[in-house]
C-alpha cells in the first residue's frame, strides 16, 4: 500500500533528504500526469495550454486529472488514492 503524506512526513530522514524525497516524488507524479495527459486526444491540448500558461489553466488541468483518476481505478491506485471519495 502506497505511503500517503502523513506517513511520508513521519519517516526519518537525515536533515534535508524529505524535502529532496518529496521534490523527487512530485517530479515523478508531474512526469506520470503528463504522460497519460498526452496520451488522450482529448487531453494533449489542454496539456499545452497548461504548460504554456499553468496559471490561467490550472482549473481546468485539475478537473480534467480528477476525471482521469475517476475513470481508472488502476490509475488511482498507483496514486494512493481512493477514486471513491474524489
């Protein structure tokens, strides 16, 4: 079973290892997002839009993931996350 952020923050790491853990982790989940995001027709130019500009396109990137993880439980899964209560 995956670790979630709580249990993340209770390991223990030498002085500056979680942050560098954590950064690695989210490097990991932004490259896993992306990928399945270009994946779908749908999604790729939404994708581009985010990346050229993430502010003004957060919301929508953010619901069209919460779409994805809903609609793939394997996906949601190797998240550690429950597509149930999304």
């Amino acid at each position: 079973m995956p670790l979630g952020i709580e249990e993340i923050t209770h390991l223990d790491f030498p002085d500056g290892h979680l942050e560098a853990y954590l950064s690695e982790l989210s490097e990991a989940l932004r490259e896993l997002l992306a990928a399945r995001m270009r994946e779908s027709d749908m999604y790729t130019p939404l994708w581009e839009e985010f990346r050229a500009e993430p502010e003004s396109n957060r919301a929508e990137v953010i619901g069209a993931l919460e779409a994805m993880v809903e609609g793939d439980a394997a996906l949601a899964e190797r998240l550690g996350l429950d597509s149930a209560r999304l």
